[in-house]
C-alpha cells in the first residue's frame, strides 16, 4: 500500500535534525512520498534543498500564506517566479496562497481589515501568477471560502488545477467547489469525533478528485490528537475517510496515490 502525505511542513523536523527519522517513520507506514509546503520565503530554498536530497520522496511548492501576509508581502511574491525559472528541483505547486479572517486581530478592527486587504492582493498576485505559470495551486482558506471562490474564478486559474486544503467546510460549500471542478484534500479532522460536516464532505467530494494531507505538525489524527503531527500518521486518515467512503483501504490508497500523483506531476 503507498499513501502520498500531499501536504506538510517539515521545517521545524528538518531544524531540529529530525528528518531522517521522520521519513523512516513515514515509509514503515505506507507513506512513500510527501510534499512540503511553502509559506514564505525563509522556507522555500530550504524545502528546495529537501527536495534535491530526497528525490523521488520529498516534493516542495513555494507560496505566501495569508497569515505570513504584512505590508512588504509584495516583496515576497515577487521572488517567487525565479523558483520556476531558476536552477534546481522545480516546485509542484504554488501555495499555500489565500484568505484568511480566523487568524486576523480581533480586539482592532482596523488593522483586521488592513491586513485582509493586504491577503486579498498577496493572493491576486499569486492566482495571476499561477495562470502565467500553468502550475497547480494550492489553497488557504479559514473564514473565506466564498471570497476565495470569487477570487479564482476571477482570475483564470483552471479549477482542475485547484486544490483547496484541510476541507473543513461542509457539504454544501463542497458541492460549490466540486461544481466548479475543484477539489478539497482532508485532514486528520475526518477522525475527529465531532467532525461530521467535514465527513460529509468528504463523501459529497467522493474518490475521483480526493487528495488526502496531514498539514503536519497540526491537526493530529485520533488516537494521537494533543501531540505533534507528522507524515507516519497518514495512514489513520486514510483508514477513517476509506470507513467514511465504504471502501477497502487498499482501493482509498490507490485511488488517491493516483489522483495526487496526476494533480502534482508527480
């Protein structure tokens, strides 16, 4: 059984020397390859070093997230294009880009709506980018999820080319996406016990688009929630959506292996 983790952030193991083990963990358990995820620039050239010592198991995108978002966010996207037209391991995507309310100030309204029109730019860059790129794109979105509809179906990026990641919307905003063409890729929230809306989805999306992550170090799947996450505990998402789906997890496994490795390249 091979599992793809489309969705990680290794930094802080590779920091703290970790790595290594992370990966033999992560391949006793079925999960072959994974892809770290950007999310500013003192993160993409070392997930680009990751990925040109551990070919073939470790992939990389370069985005700014909405929460890395401040007033100097147009320096940031603008170094971005040179991680396609440089030399060197190419990332898979670009993202994790887009919109963020959850995480704004709450207690200064002004500065809340500052910093989300600096996300709604920092995004716009991002999506024009990625239509000139043709790249697929990977999405943030908490609080958000009609302006980031909006927003890419403004900007050209086809929706085949859209991942929107940890889905923890419902059913119904699922349907939105699927509508569209989009897809959502799923967390250890679907182990969750009070977590339904976000199962729903899941079976709403079905097996042709679904992408399944473990945006490590978050969002630990049961029976490890409380402890730091990483790419080995895959395999207990894929067994509770293949429960959610009613289908063997041998199929699950395959059929998403599949569908990441076609929405990546990989």
């Amino acid at each position: 059984m091979e599992l793809i983790d489309t969705h990680t952030h290794l930094e802080g193991f590779e920091k703290r020397g970790e790595t290594a083990a992370v990966l033999a963990r992560a391949a006793a358990a079925g999960v072959t390859r994974m892809v770290t995820i950007g999310t500013a620039s003192d993160d993409w050239s070392l997930y680009r070093g990751l990925a040109e010592r551990h070919p073939g198991v470790v992939y990389y995108t370069a985005g700014l997230h909405p929460c890395s978002v401040d007033e100097r966010w147009s320096e940031e996207v603008a170094q971005l294009e040179a991680f396609w037209r440089g030399e060197g391991v190419l990332p898979v995507a670009l993202g994790e880009c887009g919109l963020d309310r959850f995480h704004l100030p709450k207690d200064d309204p002004a500065r809340a709506e500052r910093i989300f029109t600096w996300q709604r730019a920092a995004f716009a860059a991002q999506l024009e980018l990625a239509a000139r790129l043709g790249c697929p794109l990977v999405v943030h979105s908490r609080g958000a999820f009609e302006e980031s509809l909006e927003m890419i179906e403004a900007s050209g990026v086809p929706w085949s080319r859209v991942v929107f990641h940890c889905f923890t919307e419902g059913p119904a905003e699922m349907a939105e996406l699927a509508r569209r063409g989009g897809r959502g890729s799923f967390t250890g929230v679907v182990t969750y016990k009070n977590a339904e809306p976000v199962r729903a989805a899941l079976v709403t999306q079905g097996i042709e688009r679904l992408m399944l992550e473990t945006d490590a170090p978050y969002l630990t799947p049961v029976p490890h929630r409380g402890k730091e996450n990483e790419p080995a505990y895959m395999r207990l998402t894929a067994e509770a959506a293949a429960r959610a789906l009613g289908l063997p997890l041998g199929e699950l496994a395959a059929r998403t292996t599949a569908n990441a490795r076609a929405f990546f390249g990989i």
